[in-house]
C-alpha cells in the first residue's frame, strides 16, 4: 500500500495544466461500443478508473491502443458480458450496458461498485432500458437485458441521474423511433457524449437541458473527438490556491462549466482573473464563510463539496454546507476533524466553524473526492499529514502529486 506524506505550510505559485475530464471520458469510451472503425479520443486522463473501462471494453472484444490518444474499434466486439471483479472497483462500468444492448441486443452486467458515498440505485437505467422495450432481470448479482429491438419511448427520470441520461441516450441511438428523456441530467459531460454521438451519426437535440429528444438511425461511424477539461480537478486546485494564499494559474479549464463554483470561490474571497487560456486564482486572507448547498448542474457539483468544506475550516465565521445529491458524502469530517476542524453534522448538513489553523495528522481517506480535501487540509496544516488508502485518488486525479509538487508543495507517495 502506498501513503501520502504532505509537509503543509507552503504557498503555492506557479501553474498548472488540467487532464481531460474522468465523467466525460468513460461514457465517451463506451460509447464506442456502438461503431464499427477506428474512434481517436484525445485528452483522455490517465487514471485507474479510465483503465478499468479499457480493460472492460478489451474482454467484451473491442480493441484499444494508446499513444498519446487512444484509438478504439469495436468491430470484433463479440461477448456481451461485463465481469464482476472489474465492476466491482468502478461504477461507471454500468455505462456499457445501453451501448451493448442496442449494438448485441444483449447485455449481462454486473451491478456496479465505486465509492461509498451513498445508495446510487440504477433503477433509474433499468426502468428506462425496460421502456425501450429490453426484457431486464436481476440475477446473482447482475443485470442481465435483452430486446430484440428497441424502440423509442418517453422516459422521465424521477430525479436527474448523470449515468442513467447518459446510458438511455446511447441505447437510443440506434432504437427504432423517438426517444425522449425528461428531467435529463444537464453536465457537460453529458453534453460532452452528445457531441460525440452526433460527430457519429446520431440524431440528438436538446442536450444541456431538462428535455433531451434522441431519433434512432440504423448505423453510427466512427469519430475523432478532444474530451472536455475535468471541471472538478480544476475546483481542487483553485481551492489549493485559495487555502494557501497561493497564486495559481490553472490552464487547460473550462470556465463556461464552472459558474456556481466560481461564484463561491469569488464570495469567498477568492481572487479570480479570466486569462485567454486559463484563469489566475490568488488567495487572500481573511477567507470569508459562505453557505453552499450540492445540486445539480448547473448547481453547485457535489464533487466539490469536500475541497470547499476544507476551504471553510479556514474562515472567519460559521458555514453551513448542505448535501442533497448524496446521502453519504460526509465521510471525510472525522478525518478533518482530527486535524483540529471544527464541524459538526446535522442530518445533511454541515455546520463548519473556522479555526485559526489545522495540524497535520494520520489520515485515511474514504472515497475519491474525500482525498483531495484530505490533501488540500494537509497542504494548509501545520506540520505532517500522512494519508492512507490513496488508491481513491488515483480514480480521479491525474499526477496530483507531481502537479502539486511543480507548485511548490511539500508532497510526495511513498510505501507504506
């Protein structure tokens, strides 16, 4: 097992470049499942999860090289089965289901793992697949579909699901007639696949809003497509610059799709300046406290939640932080909590009172986003923070250490 060892109390000055988005990658690499050539993706981040959908999509016959991009064909696409011990490690594995449904006609799944933030049921998926007109089964652990054809219907989703808008769009690609998909998840990464289906044929029109309209065709081709920057590694790091007092100039960023965390960071107190290819984030002292509740987008992300909970450990004055996307995302504050935070949870609120500063101390990160606070509290403490169980980073932060170390951060992974 590896650790993070963060020695905290350094500013950070430079800049920084941000990876392709994670959200955005893994359905758009599934979504090859759907054509026969060559598909070329660039700006694909290299993280565990991006492996896992890769070697998910090998065992189902699909070929994959990489150099600098990477290049899928799934014209030998020949098993319609996606394996426990790889779904286990990653929920979005659940995102082939749809492309192989409408590609095979089959799809034998199983249900998926990810971090434990909460429930996350894919009944929103399957009630959708079975309105398609696919017989869908739960069996021994997996999901097993099958329709001899599909055909379009209007599905509404009882709450806005990210993965289940993205998998019932794919499925309608290639169904007979028009498929529409109210109260349909809005982020760019679901506009991000849009655009992809469509560079493949695709016929898809409203995406970015509540009301997505897909009109099946026969047969998609292949495409070349640049995935959108990771709206939620770009968040990190302005915080990074925020709790440090830093000057950060993070390139590569989107920031179209990132007003409501701009807006926060700005009541913060949050230096923000727009450049022609990045933003310049400087903080500066006293940090304000501010409310924020999750919501969907273009709400403020619930990825951000833990970065800016640790932001607000920092400020003057008392934060509330709401959580209504998941039930389970406050895992990291007993973490933060024993480097002296002073938080107090209230059914699905935080109640986070600023101190004058945090000591480094054991860590153990739970999920994904629950190590990036840990490291930004580690990069602000006073003395030593060491962080176990990194292996969650990994699933979503390309080379974060290396990049926090070209900033001038005390930081480096070692053998446990």
């Amino acid at each position: 097992m590896e650790k993070i060892i963060i020695n905290g109390g350094k500013r950070l000055i430079g800049e920084v470049e941000i990876s392709g988005a994670k959200n955005a990658a893994l359905p758009i690499l599934a979504a090859s499942i759907l054509t026969e050539g060559w598909n070329t993706f660039s700006n694909v981040p290299n993280l565990r999860d991006v492996e896992t959908i890769k070697k998910l999509l090998i065992g189902l016959g699909v070929k994959v090289e990489e150099e600098k991009d990477v290049r899928i064909n799934a014209a030998g696409l020949n098993n319609y089965e996606a394996p426990y011990d790889l779904v286990k490690t990653m929920r979005a594995s659940v995102l082939v289901l749809g492309p192989l449904l409408a590609r095979l006609k089959k799809a034998k799944v199983a249900l998926p793992g990810g971090c434990a933030i909460g429930a996350r049921p894919i009944n929103l998926h399957l009630n959708g697949l079975a309105a398609l007109g696919a017989k869908v089964d739960l069996k021994h652990g997996y999901v097993e579909a099958e329709a001899k054809s599909l055909k379009g219907a209007t599905i509404f989703f009882d709450i806005p699901t990210v993965t289940g808008t993205e998998n019932l769009m794919m499925a309608a690609t290639l169904a007979d007639g028009v498929t529409t998909l109210e109260n349909a998840a809005c982020e760019p990464e679901v506009v991000d696949l849009a655009n992809v289906l469509k560079k493949m044929g695709a016929d898809i029109r409203g995406e970015g809003t509540e009301v997505i309209t897909i009109e099946g065709v026969k047969e998609l081709k292949s495409t070349n497509h640049t995935i959108i920057p990771d709206r939620i590694e770009a968040g990190t790091f302005m915080v990074a610059a925020g709790i440090t007092a830093g000057d950060i100039k993070v390139r590569n960023c989107n920031i179209a799709h990132m007003d409501a965390v701009f807006s926060k960071l700005t009541e913060a107190g949050i230096k923000l300046t727009y450049e022609n290819d990045g933003v310049r984030v400087i903080g500066t002292k006293p940090i304000r406290s501010i409310d924020i509740k999750t919501l969907p987008y273009p709400g403020f992300p619930t990825d951000m939640q833990a970065q800016m909970m640790v932001l607000m450990c920092f400020a003057n004055g008392t934060s509330i932080i709401s959580e209504t996307v998941f039930e389970n995302r406050f895992m990291h504050v007993s973490e933060l909590r024993r480097m002296g935070a002073d938080i107090r949870i209230e059914g699905r609120s935080a109640i986070v009172k600023g101190v004058s500063g945090l000591n480094g101390a054991p860590v153990m990160a739970t999920d994904l986003r629950a190590s990036a606070s840990l490291i930004l509290a580690g990069l602000a403490s006073e003395g030593k923070t060491e962080i176990s169980r990194i292996y969650h980073i990994d699933r979503g932060y390309e080379r974060i250490v290396e990049k926090l170390s070209n900033l001038g951060a005390d930081i480096k992974r070692v053998r446990d």
